[in-house]
C-alpha cells in the first residue's frame, strides 16, 4: 500500500519536495526492491524532465483541462542550480508556490506546468543556440498535447523568459510542427521582461539583459556578460514580423516598482489598450512574480491572479483557433466614419494621381498631405467611395490616428468585425484599403523614447493598400517616400461650387464681385468656406458684405468669425470645426517639437504674410537649424517657398490665425518687441549698393510698427528712424515725416536732450521736414542740432560736418547767404583735414558744398568740386 501510494503520487509530489522521501525499510520482498530501483530510476528521469506539471496531480481525472499554462523562468544566478532557480523564480523564501498552491484555487480546470531549462546555455552563447532552446522549449509543450493540440495556452514568463517565449513563438510561426502550439497561443503574461531599451541612444536591449546578469551575478570576463550586451541573440524578437505577430495576442505586462534594472519603459510592449494590459506591482526584479505571507506580496498576487484570469476568461471565450482560418465570410467589409459627401466638388487632379499611384503603378503607400482644412479628409472619403463602386472586391477600413485611444477603439472593431486574432490572417481578408486619417501628432505616430508608434502596428501586405493623410511633410515622407500626394489650395471656380452647395441662402452670392473678394479672402480654402457658410446659414441676416467687413476687422479684434465653432457631419466627434481652431491644434504641436520654428512663426505672424525675405528672418545665418525651421513651417503648410527661393508667403488666414493663437497665450507683448529689435537691428546694417534687397524690408517694417500701440523698448525709436530712411529713399516723404515724429516722442520717454540717438533723429527730422517743403522748421531744428554738437562733438565729427553743410545747403534755399558763406568755408576746411578721398560722408558733404558754391556764384568752385567726386 505504501509503495502504492508512493506510484499513484510521488511523480506530483516531486515537484513539491524534492527528494521523494521513499525508505527501503517499508519493502521486505526482493521483488520489491527490484521494482522500488525501477521506481527511483523513473523518478530520476523525471527530475531532467523540463516541463513539469503542478496541477492537477498525475492520474486526476477529475479536472476538465481546458487551457494550458507554461510558466517559463529566466537567467539563474551564477552559483544556483538550474533546477532550484526554476522553481525559486515562482516560490518565495517560506515555500509558497502561487502557481501550485493559490491559481488552481481560481482556475481549477486549468493544466499547470512549470518548464525548467538551462538559462546560461541559452543566453551566453550565439543566436543559433538561443533558437535552438526555443524550439526545445516547443518540443517539450507538443510532447504534452498529443491528445488535443487546440487546447489554448497562456504563457507566463519571467524577466529573460519572456525573450524566449517570444522567440519561441516565432520558431512556431515559421515551422510547420510547431505551428498549433501559436495558433493555440491565446495570452501572454511577461514578468519584469525587458522588451527594448529605454532609447536607442541611452541603453539598447543587449545592455539591458547584461545588467540582469549582472545582478545574477555575472562579471566582466564571463561569456554570458558578454555576448547579452552585444544583443545580437534578440534580433528576431526584436523584428517587424514579431511587433506584427503580437497583436493576435493578450498581454499583461506586470513591472516592478522597485525595480532599478527593468524600467517601466522597458517591461511594456506599448501595443493598443485593448491587447496589452501594463501592470504596476510594488516589488523588484525578482519579486514580480514570488510572493510570500506579507501584505504586500497578497496585494501584488492578487493583481496578478486577476490578470491571470483575466487570460484565461478570453482564452476560453474564443476557444481553439484553427490556423489562419477566419470563421467569416470573405464578403469585403466597409467600415468607414462618414456617409458620402454629397457636396464634394473639384479635386479630380489629386484623386486620379491616387488611383493611379495604387491601380496601376502598383504602390502600396501613399501620403496625402496639405495644409489643415485644405479637404485631405474628404478627398480621402471621396477615394473610398469610389473604391467602394468601382473595385468592389476591396475591404475598406478607416482608422483616425487622432489619438492612441481613436486608434486602439477602430482596431479592435477591426479585429471584431473580422472575427480574428492574428495580423498573419490579413491575406485572408483579401484585398483591402486602410486610410489612416488625421495622422499628424509625429510623436504619436512614429513613437517616443519607450512607447512605441502607431505605425508599427499597420499592416505590411502586398494586398493591402494604405492612403495616410497628414499635415506634416516629414511624416508624408517618412511614410511614403516619394509616393506624396500634395493637396493645394482650390481653384476659384470649385471654392464657388463649394460655398453655393453649402448655402442655404443662394441669394447672397448674386454680388460676383464681393463673391469673389470672400473667396479671396477665406484663400480658398475648403474648410473655412464651409464654415463661412455655416456662419450665413446660422445668421441669415447677414450680408455678404457685412461679413467681409467681420472678417478683416478681425486683425483689430480678439474675436473673429474664424473662431467660431460650428456643427459638421463629415468631421469627427470632440475635434474643432473651426478653421483657426484646427490650425492651433498644429501650432501647439510646432511649439513643443520644434521651437526654433514657433520663434520664427510668432515673428511672421507681426509682418506683411505676403514676400517674407529669408534674409530678413531671425536665424537666417544659422545655416542647419534655420532650414529645419523652414522646412517644419513648409511641412505643415503654413508657409510656401517661392520659386527664386528668395521669398516667403504665408497664407492670409494662417497670418490672422497665428496672431490668434499668441493673444490667447498671452504672448502678444513678447513677440512684438523680439520682432522690433530684430528688424530695427537688421536694417541699421550698412546697406548694399542696390536697393532692390533691402527695399523689401519696408513694408514688413511698416507691419511691425502698425502692431505696436507703445513703445517700451529704444528699439522702437531705432526701427521708426531705420524705416523713414527707407520711406525717404522711396520718395515717400509724408510717411517719411510721420514716422520721424512718432520716433522723437517715443525718444521723450528714453533720451535725453544730448544723446545721440536724439541728435540722429533730429537730423532725421530735417530732411523730412525740408522734403515736404517745411523750410522754417527744419531750418530751427538743425540750428539747434548743430549748436548741439558743438557743445557735445568734436568739431571733425562725422555728424557735425554734414549737420552744418545740411545747414548751409538750407540757408541758401531760403535765402541767407551770408550765414552760407561762412559755414561753407568752415566745413571745407574741415573735411579736407578729417575724411579720406573714397568716404561716403565726405563725397556727400562735398556735393552739399558744391551746390552750396554755385548757389552763392561762385560756379566754378563747385564744378571743380563736383569734377572731383565724380573723378573718385
């Protein structure tokens, strides 16, 4: 009877304490022995056995198995056997074995085995051998399912046995023998796995795994440290075909807290919401997944129980999967956020190089990008409509990458619909079109440091088409290469078209002309026409052109009609319908990626939006950085280089919408007065010898300082001097006066009566004076600029010298030569001593002289003069 109960148990019991207690005093017969030598060799044979089944015992017929668990350890510790840290990875110090002693409690129709390996011959050798280990991790699971292969089964792995199941599956996947073992694969839960680095510029997924070993207590010098930090034993875990793979299954992905090897950024996967749960347990590296009597260790395994169950729930719901088959029928399916647009007009150049992108150049990726509200969304709607008529055996699926959580709910009802489990079926849904709509946040996208990108996780199948649309040229290119669709601004005639389908009231748009000026004014823009028709639609009472008047005033007004938010079925639910709304949304996301670029937004947004010189922006020597800056601007459309790459447009309402977007963040102060003292300083630069570069400036400098209400800064002074100079030279002398009076009572409130900047400005005052035939001022101001000087400059000065030959040039057209005789003999005197042949002040100074000469009948003074400037 003993010997008996010792037969019936003792292959459980092995597993639970180890040697089998088994005494030869109970066997008196030969016979026995014999058979109790048998016995011990049995035993012996198990104790090599790498899968051991905790539950239920050998022999309990009583348990309806329906799943499979395999829990899997990783990398033992340098001086522990392999057996002892198979078992010590999943029981704690007081011998509790939660796998065996508290899961059967919760899943009692479940098989639990326990699979013990060799870990340093998996990880301290090459590639081929950690293959190899994972296939006889395979062999060792299908020795155990002969009897039903479709049984599911969830993994559970710890720290680097994660790594190993994950190559295992992939053994599976790609070898026929194996490959029910990954079709019964229902979940996964990873214990502390390291999944990747935490940047590939910080620490890769080899340096990660060499620092658990080398808390297992691995040295410099030992193999395994050695090749793990090399990584290269990882790479088809770490390649697309597994990301891909993944999505067929569940994922609970259980981190510890306090631990300092495996980060949070590390344990988690970073796959949609509904596929990967991340698990936070108060524990370190190695206590994620033993727990003991403490309070915390039951708080952390009820976590884990519940997430185990969790698995095991789904497992059972979706039953057995039979390869690649889907239960579904192959009917095409059409999931698409909106009805078809009946007011959709024009765009047939975009969607005829769509069509033949995919249909007839065989292309597999396509971006469509522009600037926001330009109509990508509906000319992508379009395109699938027509898929949907004209290529009936397509699947169309849209998916909106507006966030992670938009993404992760439209690919789960993807997976529902379909009624799978594996991306590896997508050849099984036949051919199919994905349009990724709205795929603008880069961030979330192509991903950040430990989370990874929703591009990941689109299909790559020869069959299945993708159309991306987006704001950003770079993720249009990235994406696409050169297969990048660009939607411009429409036409006249299609933006009329739009706004008559969108009206309501058909009568205001009898006035072509102030039809016309609208159009012009909204840029053609697909969006802000239909909101502007939304607007008439809602106040019927307003003219066409009172709206107008609405909408250029909005330069001077907080509000404007572009802010307002009004109802649009083809957009989607919670995003802005507004135009400027929209763009804000892109401005922010400019802000925080790049803001080299939002520096050089916010100062356009102060200029005239029409001829920006490059020259003019800040940065422009900056070489590398300044182009990337213009490049973002250029990717989101909010700029356009034109084609003597000279010169810089901003779309109008991009212009009031940017200055929309800075009064809201309170940063309207700031920017002006950066703006200001850039251009006040770039435009006292001494200036070439053709005007043409510089003169550009000017109505950009008059922009700026029609923004500027105060002058809180002396650059403001500056810029009102630099920018009369300009207004001079482009005989433009009313102006010339007007901003040479704002800048002396901006001076009142900086300088005081000597200063130079006072004097220069005065001066400046002359000129302007005497060019609107204003004599007597300019006659009072300069005497008392030059009495000035004296008293404050020596009597070579620059300043001085052309002062009083300015004066002498104005005595005489008024009349009073006698002062001219005397200032001219001085001045000549002078500049002979103090300035060279080829100075331009003294060639100007020598002009006023000669005229100054003739003036006063000494003609041939001043021809001698005059002979000389030319001569030089």
């Amino acid at each position: 009877d003993q010997l008996g109960y010792v037969g019936a148990r003792g292959i459980s019991r092995t597993a639970k304490k180890a040697p089998l207690l088994i005494s030869s005093s109970f066997i008196t017969s030969r016979r026995a022995k014999v058979l109790l030598c048998n016995l011990k060799v049995l035993l012996c044979n198990l104790e090599v056995m790498p899968l051991r089944q905790l539950y239920p015992e050998a022999g309990d017929t009583s348990v309806e198995e329906k799943v499979d668990i395999i829990a899997v350890h990783g990398l033992n510790p340098r001086n522990k056997k392999d057996e002892a840290h198979a078992w010590d990875t999943w029981r704690s110090a007081g011998g509790r074995l939660w796998l065996r002693d508290d899961l059967p409690k919760m899943l009692s129709d479940a098989r639990i085995f326990l699979y013990r390996y060799k870990a340093t011959a998996v990880y301290g050798s090459d590639q081929g051998t950690f293959l190899d280990k994972a296939d006889e991790l395979l062999e060792a699971i299908r020795a155990e399912r002969d009897d039903i292969q479709t049984r599911p089964i969830i993994f559970l792995g710890h720290s680097m046995g994660g790594l190993l199941i994950k190559q295992a599956l992939i053994n599976a996947h790609n070898n026929p023998k194996y490959r029910k073992i990954k079709d019964a694969t229902s979940g996964i839960g990873f214990f502390a796995t390291p999944h990747r680095g935490v940047d590939s510029s910080l620490m890769s997924l080899g340096e990660v795994v060499a620092k658990i070993a080398d808390r297992a207590g691995f040295r410099q010098g030992d193999n395994i440290l050695e090749v793990l930090k090399q990584g290269s034993m990882f790479a088809d875990v770490l390649r697309e075909n597994w990301r891909h793979q993944i999505l067929q299954y569940d994922i609970i992905s259980f981190w510890g807290g306090s631990d300092k090897i495996v980060l949070k950024e590390n344990a988690r996967l970073g796959m949609p919401g509904d596929r990967e749960n991340v698990v936070r347990l108060d524990a370190g590296h190695g206590g994620v997944c033993r727990f003991g009597s403490e309070i915390t260790d039951e708080d952390n395994l009820k976590l884990v129980l519940r997430n185990v169950k969790d698995l095991y729930v789904n497992a059972i719901q979706i039953g057995p999967k039979t390869g690649l088959k889907s239960p579904v029928s192959k009917q095409p399916l059409h999931l698409l956020p909106f009805l078809e647009n009946r007011k959709f007009t024009g765009r047939e150049s975009a969607l005829e190089d769509i069509r033949q992108l995919f249909f007839v150049e065989g292309r597999t990726r396509i971006a469509l990008d522009g600037l926001g509200g330009i109509g990508k969304t509906q000319v992508a709607l379009q395109f699938a409509y027509w898929v949907k008529k004209n290529k009936p055996e397509y699947s169309i699926f849209w998916v909106p990458a507006l966030s992670r959580a938009s993404f992760d709910q439209v690919y789960a009802e993807i997976f529902n619909k379909l009624q799978v489990r594996e991306t590896e079926s997508d050849h099984d849904v036949g051919d199919s079109i994905m349009i990724v709509d709205n795929a603008d946040d880069k961030s979330l996208i192509y991903g950040s440091p430990g989370r990874p990108g929703l591009i990941e996780y689109l299909p790559v199948r020869e069959d299945g088409l993708i159309l991306l649309t987006t704001r950003t040229r770079e993720i249009s290119t990235s994406f696409a290469g050169p297969d990048v669709v660009e939607l411009e601004c429409m036409n006249a005639a299609d933006s009329k078209d739009i706004l008559e389908k969108s009206l309501i009231k058909k009568r205001i748009l009898q006035d072509k002309g102030l039809v016309a000026e609208l159009l012009e004014e909204l840029t053609y823009l697909p969006l802000a026409i239909v909101q502007a028709a939304a607007y008439f639609n809602k106040n019927r009472q307003l003219s066409l052109k009172r709206y107008l008047n609405l909408l250029k005033s909005a330069y001077k007004s907080e509000l404007s009609v572009m802010s307002t938010e009004f109802f649009d079925p083809a957009r989607y639910s919670g995003t802005p319908s507004a135009i400027f709304s929209t763009w804000r949304i892109s401005f922010d996301q400019i802000l925080e990626t790049d803001p080299r670029a939002a520096d050089l937004l916010m100062f356009m947004a102060w200029v005239e939006p029409r001829a920006i010189p490059r020259s003019m922006l800040p940065g422009f020597d900056e070489g590398k950085e300044f182009e990337d800056a213009i490049g973002t601007l250029c990717g989101y459309s909010f700029v356009l280089q034109r084609e003597d790459d000279q010169l810089l447009d901003m779309h109008r309402l991009v212009h009031l919408a940017t200055q929309s977007w800075i009064k809201q963040q309170g940063r309207t102060e700031r920017t002006t007065d950066k703006a200001v003292i850039h251009m006040s300083s770039l435009l006292a630069e001494p200036r070439p010898s053709q005007p043409a570069s510089w003169r550009l400036f000017l109505p950009h400098g008059l922009r700026l300082l029609g923004q500027c209400q105060t002058c809180p800064l002396i650059q403001h002074v500056y810029l009102r001097l630099e920018v009369s100079k300009l207004l001079q030279h482009e005989w433009r002398f009313k102006e010339t006066l007007q901003y040479c009076l704002e800048a002396a009572d901006c001076a009142k409130e900086h300088v005081v009566e000597d200063c130079q900047l006072r004097l220069k400005m005065e001066r400046m005052l002359v000129t302007a004076h005497l060019c609107n035939g204003r004599i007597n001022e300019a006659m009072d101001i300069l005497e008392h600029v030059i009495s000035l000087q004296k008293r404050t400059l020596a009597e070579d000065n620059h300043g001085q010298l052309i002062s009083e030959g300015q004066l002498a040039f104005d005595c005489l057209k008024v009349g009073r030569f006698s002062k001219t005789n005397d200032i001219i003999e001085y001045v000549a005197s002078i500049r002979k001593q103090t300035l060279g042949e080829d100075d331009y002040d003294r060639q100007r100074l020598a002009k006023l002289v000669a005229v100054a000469y003739m003036e006063g009948d000494h003609i041939k003074k001043g021809i001698d003069i005059l002979e000389h400037v030319v001569s030089i």
